[in-house]
C-alpha cells in the first residue's frame, strides 16, 4: 500500500487577483504526481466540490513540483493485482471514470498548466480540461500499452477528437513519448512557455474566462463535447435550444445593449 503522508494530496486555493479563479493542484510532487488511491480519492471529492460551487467561474489544474501527472501509481497497482486481478480495475469507474465525467461537467471552462510530465491517465485529464499551457522541453506519453493496456480516462474519444483517428491510433499504439512543442503543432496546447511561466500563464488566460459570460460557456462545452458525437440534425436542435436558454440570461441582454451604446460589455456570469 503506498505511504499517506500529512500533507493533503490536492490543494484547492483562489487567485489572489481573482478569487472567482479556482486554482486545484496535484500535490504528490516527490512521485511525480502518480495516482494513488489516495490522490485519486481527494481528487475526486475536489472535482466534485468545486462543481457545486456557486463563486467560481474558472479552474486551473496543475501539478506540485517537477510534473503534472504521470498517471497510476505502479507499485500500488502492482500490490492490487497480486491480491485480486479481478478488482484491481475497480479504480477505473470508481475514480478516473468520475473524475474525467465530473472535468466535463463543469459549468465553466477548465484550463490545464501542464507543468511537467503528463502520462497516461495524466494525459486524460489535461485532456478533459478546455485549454491547455505546457512547460516547453516536457514530454507526454499514452504509455498503456507498455505495461498490456489501452487507454482509460477517456483518451480514446479525447484523443481521437483533438488529433483525428490515425494520430491518437498511432499515440496509443506505439505510446513514444512526444513533446509540448510537437502537441502545440498539433493544436493540443494553446502556448509553449518557459516551466516558471506555466502556472502565471494559465491563470492569466483563466482570468479572461473568469471575466466573460460564464453561462454561455458553459453551453459552448457541452455543445463541443455533444457537436462532436452527434448528427447535424440532432446538432442543430441542440444549439438553438442552447440559445433559448442563453437568451434569458442577463450576460447576453446586457451585452447586447453594450453592443448598440458602442461600450465593451461587463460580463457577471448571470
């Protein structure tokens, strides 16, 4: 069983410049962010707090010290094997499963400040988040099939969406390592920033997001994340009941006045 040790391990802080900036941090910085049931536990129960909560209206995920994640902890999955094979994958709906649904369903955008090492499951999270800023020289890596395993963390679909089937095919197929510049040419990541840059980088963009109409981005994702699995008719409907429902909202009535007076619009999340 992997030590527990007194520090927490997520941290949930606020930006000091913006305390509707939610800031939730990995925090198992000496094994590189692996996921043991504890971190993926405390993960879990933070996701679904900060979901319910009513004052925050953009989150950055990130990872303490050298790496943002590099996905499950081996040694505890080694000791879950020998002791029942036949549970040891119990972890996959009962943490990684809720934890990518719950990134998802957030009803504000997400952004990943990939700071380090970001592998298998890892990778899944980032790719659950909105937006991602990653360290320039780090690598990622799908790594499943290394140890006899496909993806989990819903990387065959995010995978798939971001980079077209023959790409995440190949990623997960082989799993060799690939750079934060070569997933900026791929359009993976938005910048490439020095690692002391990553973390300001990331709230700054999640400060701009905090300030805009939270409610109409809350339906830009779900209807990304719907758009992408679904037929244009279905598609369709979808969108203009988004905007039925945006259309009551104060953010859109107001900045439609701002619009017409020639003033820039204050976005309040209502």
């Amino acid at each position: 069983m992997a030590a527990v040790t007194d520090d927490p391990a997520v941290l949930i802080t606020r930006d000091d410049a913006d305390p509707a900036v939610a800031v939730l941090t990995l925090n198992r910085p000496a094994r590189y962010n692996a996921l043991t049931t504890e971190l993926k536990t405390e993960l879990l129960a933070a996701v679904e707090d900060l979901g319910k909560a009513e004052d925050v209206r953009a989150l950055v995920l990130t990872g303490a010290g050298k790496a943002f994640c590099v996905g499950q902890d081996l040694g505890e999955h080694a000791e879950a094997l020998r002791a029942d094979p036949s549970t040891a994958f119990d972890t996959v709906t009962e943490h990684y499963n809720p934890v990518i649904a719950e990134l998802a369903a957030m009803d504000f955008p997400v952004v990943a400040a990939i700071n380090g090492p970001c592998v298998g499951a890892g990778l899944g999270f980032a790719l659950a988040c909105d937006l991602r800023i990653a360290a320039a020289g780090l690598k990622f890596s799908t790594a499943f099939t290394g140890i006899g395993l496909t993806a989990d963390s819903g990387l065959s679909a995010s995978l798939a969406h971001a980079l077209g089937v023959s790409r995440a095919t190949e990623l997960l197929l082989l799993g060799e390592p690939f750079t934060a510049e070569d997933a900026q040419a791929w359009g993976l990541v938005r910048a490439v920033v020095p690692p002391e840059e990553v973390v300001p980088a990331a709230l700054e963009l999640a400060r701009r997001l905090a300030s805009g109409p939270t409610k109409a981005y809350a339906e830009v994702r779900r209807g990304v994340r719907f758009g992408a699995v679904s037929a244009l008719p279905d598609v369709l409907a979808a969108e203009g009941a988004a905007q039925a429902r945006l259309a009551a909202t104060s953010d859109h009535a107001d900045a439609v006045e701002a619009f017409l007076a020639k003033r820039r619009p204050t976005f309040r999340g209502r």
